[in-house]
C-alpha cells in the first residue's frame, strides 16, 4: 500500500531518500544538505509529499502556493518516482493530494510543466484531469554564487 505524506521537519534520514530521487529527476540537480532541506521544509509557501510503498520511500512532489492579486495560485514541481516503483499509480496519488491539498487551501488553480519527452508522465497528467495550455514558458537562467547554473 502506498502513503503520502507531508514532510514535516528534517532528518538525516529524509536527506538520504530526497538525494536518492534527486538524480532520477535532474542529471543537474545538485544533492541537497541538511540546512537547504531544513529551509524547504520550513517555508510556509512550500509543501513537500513524500510517497512510501511497503514502508519504502518511492518518491516526492513539491508544491508551491503563493498569493497574487488574482487569487490563490499552486505550482507542482520536482514530481520523481523512483524507478523501481514505477507503475505503481505513485505519481498519480501524489499529484492528486497534491491537488486537494492546493484546492483545501483555496488554490484557484493548479499548474505545472512537463517536457515533452516525458511520455508516461505527460500522459499520468491528463488522466488526473490536467489539461494542456496553449502557452508559452520563458525561463530567465540565474547563475548562482559558485557560478553554477541552476537545475534544469
């Protein structure tokens, strides 16, 4: 049986299940620390899910909310299931408390991208109800203090 859960507050021992779906999500995404999973948690505009399988840890979904003068707004990102559970219906019962979730808290809408190569997880987002804008997405990249680039 698969649980999600919220992640409350930081652990070694979280560290070590975030920074193993981490590279599964971005070859770029640098391992997180402690104090990095610390701040995240302790956000007020940040939820972050966390999906167990036969008290495994089988993946994470980040949700972001955030006031704008148009109302409540929630962003889904860093959606990973670890690829050994796979198939198990784990993205889609993130993505759906997730969404319940936003919508508890008076979200108006939920978005989130995908590229396109992600076929399976593209396909899981419309069967959860997402439907396709016709938009397009800018991305301003900001190098960061080491002169890394940020994650894609």
């Amino acid at each position: 049986m698969t649980e999600i859960n919220t992640a409350k507050h930081s652990s070694e021992e979280l560290l070590v299940h975030v920074n193993h779906l981490l590279p599964q999500l971005s070859s770029s995404a640098p391992a997180m620390t402690l104090e990095q999973l610390s701040d995240l948690l302790d956000s007020s505009a940040v939820t972050l899910f966390v999906a167990t399988h036969e008290g495994r840890t089988v993946g994470m979904l980040t949700l972001a909310l955030f006031p704008i003068p148009t109302g409540i707004r929630a962003w889904i990102e860093d959606v990973v299931v670890d690829a050994d559970a796979r198939g198990l219906g784990v993205g889609a019962l993130l993505t759906t408390t997730a969404v319940e979730h936003a919508k508890h808290l008076g979200a108006v809408t939920v978005d989130l991208t995908s590229r396109p190569a992600r076929e399976a997880a593209n396909a899981l987002y419309r069967k959860v109800g997402f439907a396709q804008r016709e938009t397009n997405v800018y991305r301003f990249l900001i190098e960061n203090e080491s002169g890394l680039d940020a994650p894609n």
